[in-house]
C-alpha cells in the first residue's frame, strides 16, 4: 500500500511541475513522468491491461506533442486576468472537495468491491466465451456494445482530424492550392 | 517542421531503426494474436503497431514511411476495420442477436480458440493502427500560414 502513496505523490509533483515550468519541452517529459506513474500504479493494482494501454498511448501522446506541436510557434496567451482565474479556480477545488468527501463515505472501502454483476463473468467467463483473458471477455462479449461504440468514436475521430487539418480547407477565398499528396 | 527533419535523423538512429521497428511490429501483431489468451488486444496491439511506423517516419522522414503506408492504404485500412467489426457484430444475427458468439469456443488457451473475439481484435487494430498513425502523420505534416512565409 505504501508504493500506491509514493507514486501518487511523485505523479502530483510531476503534474504541478508540468504546470509550472516555462519551457515546453520540460513541461511535455514532466507530463510523461506523470503517464509512467499512472501505469506503475495500474501494475501495482494488478491490472497488466490498463497498464500496456496507458503506456503505449502515453509514448503516442509524448511523440505526437514533441514532434507536432513543439516546432511550431504556437500563440499562448499567459496575461491577464489572473486574480480572476485564481479566484475562480480556487472555488471549484473547494466545492469538488466538498462534494468528493461526501461522496466517498458511501463508496465500499479500497480493494473490497460490491461485485454483484462483475461475479457472473469471473465465474462463467471462461466457460460462456472460451477466452481465458477475462477482461478480453468482457470488452468483446459481455460488453461488446461498449467496444463498438468506443471505435466509432476513434473513427469519427481520425475522420475529424483528417477533414479538418487538409490543407484544401485552410485556403483563402482566391487562393490557388495545389493538392499534391503528401 | 524544421527543415531538416524531413529527411530523418542521423546514421546512428536509422541503424537502430532498421533493426528494431520490425521486432516493434511483430510484437504488435503477437500482442494483438494473443489478446484473447494473455494481457493486451486490439486497442494495446494496434497503438504498438502504429508506433513502429512512427518510429520508421522519425528515423527516416516523411517519405520512406509514406511509402510503406500511403495515405491511401490508411484509409482503407480505417474502414475496412470499422467495417469488419461491425460485419462480425451484424454476422451474429444468424444466431439469434448481435455480438453472438457465433463461432465455436474450442479449448481455452489455444490460439484458434474463443470464437469471435480473436476476429474482433484483428479488426480493432487494423483501425486502430491505421487511425492513429494517420493522425500522427496528418499533425506532423500540418504547417500554418506563416510557417510557409519563412
């Protein structure tokens, strides 16, 4: 249990250091730090699937804003307004610590789930699907519903970003562009 | 997008990458086969191969990775998965009602085993794979008004 608490405390330092920092290229490693933290913790909690997800989408994420977005001069806006946003910032933390302390009262405590329906699929899981990887099991038969609708929102995705970013789009008016394929 | 990152990076690095990005993707492609036997699937395996062709596009720039995967093949590699998932759902309605486990379960722990869902996890990381690394490819290629002037 105390490993749980190390990583927690090393994956907040790690995200006020992200925010802090002025130099992006520090900022986008300290947000990696955060992303291994997040998938030791998963290992720690014996889930090995979240864990192999989490860490290959966050070195996707991690390469993506290094090589796309660093390069570019991208227009930030830091001034103004910052009592403000404080202000505003600071309540919300206030309410949603509020609300979250009352809410977990009720929860069931750490590591003893109420597992009414979760207790049908360990028992039967192998026999009904014949996969002897439970959580594969679940999110192609048991719950396969959910899988669909999470891969029509990955391809609406990639439709969204491809027919945004085409460069026929971001033409002025009398502007000629050549559409060369690259 | 500095101009000398289109054709790659140093000797060093296209060594290491000639070496390494196929065992990226033949892990990829084991992680995806075995999905339904130990940890990882169809979203784990498809994002591991879309990373060995980023891996290739860093190390070699922009044209030796398109050559491999055209734009055209990842469009229909993006569809052809969404269209195979969504296939083998439909396909359950010969049985009775969709994600019908329709094929027969064979014995755990084999590869050819579980009906369906190897069959789902090849089709989830066609588009996976494809989808992402398109995503990659299209923000990495994306220059904006006054980058051009320069």
């Amino acid at each position: 249990m105390i490993e749980l608490y190390v990583l927690l405390v090393f994956m907040i330092i790690g995200a006020i250091i992200a925010i802090e920092m002025k130099d992006l290229l520090s900022a986008v490693i300290a947000v990696g730090a955060v992303g291994l933290g997040l998938s030791i913790v998963f290992l720690v909690l014996k889930a090995p699937d979240v864990a192999i997800t989490q860490l290959v989408v966050e070195m996707l994420c991690l390469i993506i804003l290094l090589r796309a977005t660093l390069k570019k001069d991208l227009p930030f806006s830091t001034t103004g307004r910052w009592l403000l946003n404080t202000l505003i910032t600071a309540g919300f933390i206030v309410v949603f610590l509020f609300v979250a302390i009352r809410a977990f009262k009720d929860l069931p405590e750490f590591g003893y789930p109420i597992m009414r329906v979760a207790n049908i699929y360990l028992k039967e899981g192998l026999v009904k699907t014949g996969a002897s990887n439970i959580v594969s099991s679940v999110i192609l038969d048991f719950r396969a519903y959910d899988t669909l609708g999470e891969t029509t929102v990955l391809f609406t995705a990639v439709i969204g970003v491809m027919a945004i970013v085409r460069r026929i789009g971001r033409k002025k008016k009398d502007e000629v562009v050549e559409e060369d394929d690259e | 997008m500095s101009k000398e990152h289109d054709k790659g990076m140093t000797l060093i690095v296209k060594v290491i990458t000639r070496l390494t990005v196929g065992l990226i993707l033949l892990y990829g492609i084991y992680i995806v086969l075995h999905g339904h036997i130990s940890h990882g699937g169809g979203f784990a395996g498809g994002v591991i191969i879309a990373l060995s062709f980023v891996n290739l596009m860093l190390a070699y720039g922009r044209d030796v990775a398109l050559k491999k995967l055209p734009k055209s093949a990842m469009s229909f590699f993006v569809s052809a998965g969404a269209l195979i998932f969504l296939g083998i759902a439909l396909l359950g309605f010969s049985g009775g009602y969709f994600f019908l486990n329709f094929i027969s379960k064979g014995e755990p722990f084999r590869l050819f085993s579980a009906g369906i869902i190897p069959l789902c996890n090849i089709a989830i990381s066609l588009k996976v794979g494809a989808g992402l690394f398109a995503i990659f490819v299209v923000l990495v290629l994306l220059k904006f008004e006054w980058e051009k002037k320069e």
